[in-house]
C-alpha cells in the first residue's frame, strides 16, 4: 500500500518566485521613465484675466473648430498661426474649450504650440 502524501513540494514554487522576482528587478528601472512633466493649472476666472495682456487668445468648440480671434483657423494651419503671433502675443496661450470640445482637438493645439516654442499655456472653461 503507498504511503499517504504529507507534504507539498515548495521547490517549485520557489523557482518560480525567483523568476519573478529577476523579471521585476530589470522591469523596475523602466519605469521610471517619464512621459510630460505637468504642472497643475490653477482656477482662473475668467474676469482676472487682464484685458491688456498679450496673451494669444484661441478657442476649441463642441464640434472641434478652432478660432483665433474670432476668425476660424483650420486644424492644418495651426502650427503657422502660432508661430505667425507669437512675437505679437509673447505672454503665451489661452485656450477656451467649450465643455463638449474633445480631449484629443485641445492636444492638439497644445502641441501646435509646444512646436513653435510657446512655454506657457493656459486652459479656461
């Protein structure tokens, strides 16, 4: 008659353990990569904002257009009308998105605006 079993193997589960445990300690220093480095905007009214500044003023609507001035711009030519005002307008960026506007128009505008060198962009509801 065999001989009832009393104890489990933990060989295996050791060698499996230390695999993991390898594949965690290369992973580990990947991750420390970072993708943007945000800053947290602050709640601006939109009264404290002063009139006379020279801040490039654009606007992204419910259905993705984009406006400059009141005049529409095409997503193609936002890049060339950044970098057309930005001498005229040296305090940076302003966008006014509409509540339904995309997550993906507002990027893209942001990184119109990276390209051409603007450092400071703000985002008003």
């Amino acid at each position: 008659m065999r001989d009832s079993f009393n104890e489990i193997n933990i060989t295996p589960l050791t060698d499996i353990f230390l695999v993991l445990l390898i594949i965690m300690m290369v992973i580990a220093p990947m991750l420390d990569q970072q993708g943007l480095n945000l800053a947290v905007p602050e709640i601006v009214k939109q009264e404290d904002i002063v009139k006379d500044s020279k801040i490039m003023n654009f606007t992204v609507t419910n259905d993705n257009k984009y406006y400059f001035n009141g005049a529409e711009i095409a997503a193609a030519d936002l890049e060339q009308t950044v970098s057309d005002n930005t001498k005229d307008y040296p305090d940076g960026l302003l966008i006014q998105v509409d509540d339904d506007a995309e997550h993906g128009a507002v990027v893209k505008l942001m990184d119109s605006a990276r390209n051409v060198g603007v450092t400071s962009i703000s985002l008003s509801r």
